[in-house]
C-alpha cells in the first residue's frame, strides 16, 4: 500500500516495506540509511557524507535485503515497496568487521569518529594482519603496476608524511580512506574548482593535485570545503593540527557559536570553533539553506582579525 505526502510543491509517495521484522513507512526516494536511523537503528558509515552524493566507498554500511544476491550499501540503495531489509545478521556483521580490519589495517583511523566502538560492537581486530608498514616517502611517487615485495610479517598501509604546503590547512593522507567527499565537494558537487583528483590504481590509488604538485601551485581556491567534508582528520586546519601535535588540542572543553559571516551580503552561516576564548576553527551547518556546509576563503580562514593581539605602531 502506497500513500501521497505532499512536501512542499513536490509530492511524494509513501513506500511500506520491513526492516528487522518491524513494517515502517518511508517516503519515496529515502534510502535505507535514512530511514534505519529515522527509526533508531544504527548503521555504521565511514564514507556517507549528508551533502555529498554516496559513492558507496567504504562498504561498512551494507545490510541483507531479502531476494538480492549480495549484501547492498544502505547509503545509496532507495526504498521500494515490499522490501525485507536486514541490518543486522552473521552476514552483515561479518562483512562489517573485514572491512573496519582492513581498514584499520592499513589507515590511521585514530581521530575517526566511532571507530573504537564499531570495532569492539563487531570484534574486529585489525592488528591480526601484523605491525604497520611504514617504507613510503611519498605515494605520490609511486609507479602504477609496480610494488615492494611484501615481508609477510607486516601491514601495508599507506603511510605519508604530512603535507604542509601552505599556511591554512595540511593533509595528511595516512589517514585517508579515500571516500571521495573532498574530490566531490571541490568538484562538480560543489566548488567546481577541480583542484584534487584520484591518482594510482589499485593500492596505490590516493587523492593528489594535477600533477602532484602543491597546493599552492595548483587550482586550489582554498575554499576548506573538502576539510568539512572529511570523515577521518586527513583534512585538517592548520589551527587544529598544531595545537594537536602541541597537545593543547581539547575539543571537549570548546564551544560553538552559530554566527553570520561579515564578508559580504550572501549570509553564509558560521559556527565558531573556541577554545581558552581564540577561535581555532570554522565550520559551517550542513543543513544551513544557504551554505549546505560550504564557504568560501573568507569565511572559512579569515577569522584571525577579531582576535589579533599583536601590537601595533
């Protein structure tokens, strides 16, 4: 049975379908992700992002839906009527913990929201594949088609010193799962800049610039709209990643404050980062009607004049 919603000018049909046993209703074009958590079920994700379109990336948030051959990512995968979907089985958990293993594995997972607890929740034990592999000097070197001969004792990973080419943000690509967020919102999605892409095939496939050069030779508008949107630290402010590596870093003890960005008349929505009263970041809602989460340099970096103490002349 199917049923009219009306949101809006748009009107959408209601989708009855049955996930864990339980009948829920959903509005036409909701994914199973969406409609799981509207009704209190918890499905880990890694690469979803609220305002990019899935890529289906990372491969955690797969369930089993009655009638399919394989296990499907509820990310993407919209309703339709009659379904019989479930989240949690042997199969589902299963395939969740090889990939947190995996990926744990081989990524720097340590500022990844959630990840501690999925890994217990699943028992997944990424150090069973051996210690961390550390031999990369840069990945951007590597030749597609050619790899090390592996030791059989260690980890593969993809280990890099960080990048820090400029004096707003640095990446760090240890701890990159490669969900394609930062691509999409510097993309086509969002900023239409272009600057970074997916270079190298197979292990060796990473995000780079044209041409691996630096940021600040590339077509990078500084924008920091891929940092909003990375999932795992591998973007970060150069505020944060100092005060990190300092250990002065508390993001428990910082506030947030919603504010409007002064720069010009578009309204954008600012939500202040503070910390022992400095602003050490800036982000932007996601689901603002104006921004969707996304700034320009202005609003994203230049903060620091409302709290220069320098003297001056």
């Amino acid at each position: 049975m199917t049923t009219q919603v009306t949101t809006g000018l748009k009107v959408r049909k209601s989708v009855d379908l049955t996930i864990d046993g339980q009948a829920v209703t959903a509005l036409e074009g909701a994914t199973l992700l969406e409609v799981c958590r509207a009704n209190g079920k918890e499905i880990p994700t890694l690469c979803y992002g609220d305002t990019i379109t899935p890529k289906n990336a990372c491969r955690v948030c797969m369930v089993e839906l009655e009638g399919s051959r394989t296990l499907v990512p509820s990310c993407s995968r919209k309703v339709e009527p009659g379904m019989n979907v479930k989240t949690d089985t042997e199969r589902t958990r299963h395939s969740r913990r090889l990939v947190l293993e995996l990926l744990g594995s081989s990524v720097d997972l340590s500022l990844t929201k959630n990840v501690d607890k999925w890994n217990d929740n699943y028992g997944a034990n990424p150090s069973r594949f051996g210690a961390p592999s550390f031999h990369h000097d840069d990945r951007d070197d590597a030749v597609t088609g050619h790899h090390h001969q592996p030791d059989g004792k260690t980890a593969e990973t993809v280990h890099q010193p960080v990048k820090i080419d400029n004096a707003l943000y640095v990446r760090d690509y240890s701890k990159c799962i490669l969900c394609y967020q930062c691509v999409d919102a510097c993309g086509e999605q969002w900023q239409n800049t272009f600057a970074i892409a997916t270079a190298g095939r197979g292990f060796d496939a990473r995000i780079s610039t044209e041409f691996a050069v630096d940021l600040t030779d590339s077509a990078c508008v500084y924008c920091g709209n891929c940092i909003q949107v990375c999932p795992t630290g591998a973007l970060m402010f150069t505020s944060e990643f100092e005060m990190r590596e300092a250990g002065t870093w508390r993001e428990n003890d910082q506030t947030q404050t919603d504010t409007i960005c002064p720069f010009c008349g578009v309204g954008c929505s600012l939500t202040l980062h503070v910390q022992d009263n400095q602003i050490v970041k800036v982000t932007s809602p996601s689901d603002h009607s104006v921004t969707h989460g996304n700034l320009c340099i202005k609003g994203r970096f230049g903060f620091q004049h409302v709290q220069n103490t320098k003297p001056t002349d």
